[in-house]
C-alpha cells in the first residue's frame, strides 16, 4: 500500500490529531479495514466504493445520516468484502459473526467482549 493509499483512510481515523470515535470498537473496525487493505485482501479504492454502497444503501432505506450509521456500514462493508474476498469461507464467516453476536448477548454491560463468553449458553 502507498503512502497515498494510507491518506485515503486517515480521514476516518482523525480530525485534529483527536480520536473521533465514541466507541473502541470504532476504531477497532477501521484500524481492521486498514489492515485488510495493506494486506491485500482488497484495495483501498474497494474498501471505498463499498462502504460507499453500504453508507448509501442504508441512507436509502430510511436510516439518519449519523455516526451510529456510518459504523453500521463500516461492519457492513468488512462483512461484505470479507464474504467476498477473504481467505475464510463464507460459512466460517457466518459462524464466527454468530459467535461473536453470542458473546456480546452473553457479555454483562460495560465489560469487554469476549469471543470464549459465547460459549457460557452452550455450557448451561
């Protein structure tokens, strides 16, 4: 990846050298979508044009123009490019986005996700 690539997404990641997200988990995902970038899984400019497509489907579809928006397309976008284009079949996907809606169902507010909390329903 270019250093011009890389200014694609700094954008996203800051705005006067501030953190602009309400989430960690925001970040998380851009920081992943970058990562999958320089990687190759995809380009930059497919990064773009599909969260443009997501960001502008949901839009479309009735949702406000707000950051809780912006981030549902951001998890829309990776979900679409790595069903796509990712080295994990689309079933494995599917598992481990089942998995990890588990584990946030199963997490008690304000404590941190993690993937093994999926399994706490399982166990009972």
């Amino acid at each position: 990846m270019t250093s011009r690539d890389t200014e694609q997404f700094a954008p996203l990641a800051r705005r006067d050298d501030e953190p602009v997200f309400d989430e960690p988990w925001q970040a998380e995902a851009l920081g992943l979508a970058f990562s999958l970038a320089e990687r190759g899984v995809y380009s930059p400019a497919e990064w773009s044009q599909t969260l443009g497509s997501e960001h502008r489907g949901l839009l479309g579809g009735g949702a406000a123009d707000t950051p809780e928006t912006y981030y549902e397309a951001v998890v829309k976008a990776l979900e679409r490019l790595l069903w796509e284009k990712g080295p994990i079949s689309a079933e494995v996907l599917e598992d481990r986005v089942s998995n990890w809606r588990q584990a946030y169902l199963n997490t008690p507010h304000g404590q941190p996700v993690r993937l093994d909390a999926a399994q706490h329903d399982a166990e009972k």
